[in-house]
C-alpha cells in the first residue's frame, strides 16, 4: 500500500495568500484563489509510477483554493501533462499526502487521465 501512495506539494504563494487572505476570526463566506499559469503545485519524484525516470516533477499550471468560514483550505490543482511526456494506459488515481509551507500534512488525491488531464486535490482542515 505504501508503494502505492505518491506525494504531492502545494507550494509557496499559495500558502502565503492563504495565511494572508484569512483573519484570525471567522467570516460568513468563503474566500475563493484562482491561479491560472502559476505552477503553485506540481506532483514530486515518483508521485506517478507511469512517468519516465528522467522527470523529476510534473508542475500542475493552475490551482483554485478555497478558504472555508472556520479557515479550512481545500486546494484543487489541475492541468495538462507536459507535451512530450508518454500518457498513461489507464485513468492513474492515487491517495497522495499534501504539504503546506506550514508543513501541515493532510491526505489529499490526484488523477490523471488517458488525454493527460492532471487534478490534484488537498483538504486542509481548519486550525
């Protein structure tokens, strides 16, 4: 099972607009991030066992994050693979551990599709 599990990373200014965007009190509403071509997240060395060797890390060009009223963040990363990269077989899913810059660590989940499409999913639970 553990071979199974991949890691995955959302990153720098997303964190930073989070830790900003929410106040020390709760609000009434959710705040919403969009990032479009900002490779805030990107999947890390052996998150997709399909991928060759010789990629590192595929970078996953847009991220939409939520901030829940208590301050829960929930991070939805998507994108195309690479150009140039071999497509996998079958739809790829996999539970993935997340990281926040406050090295928070939470269950998350990606899929990558027969076309490349890449979604990455993290749940962060509330302080």
């Amino acid at each position: 099972m553990t071979s199974r599990l991949a890691r995955a990373t959302v990153i720098g200014g997303v964190a930073l607009v989070l830790a900003a965007a929410v106040p020390a009190s709760a609000q009434a509403a959710a705040v919403v991030v969009r990032e479009r071509g900002a490779d805030e997240c990107w999947s890390e060395p052996g998150n997709l066992p399909f991928l060759p060797d010789s990629v590192q890390q595929v970078p996953i060009e847009n991220v939409t994050v939520v901030i829940t009223p208590k301050g829960g963040v929930n991070a939805t990363c998507f994108g195309q693979l690479p150009e140039g990269i071999a497509l996998p077989e079958h739809t790829f899913a996999a539970w993935v551990p997340c990281h926040s810059d406050e090295v928070t660590v939470t269950q998350g989940h990606i899929v990558v599709t027969t076309s490349g499409r890449i979604t990455m999913t993290c749940h962060f639970p509330p302080p």
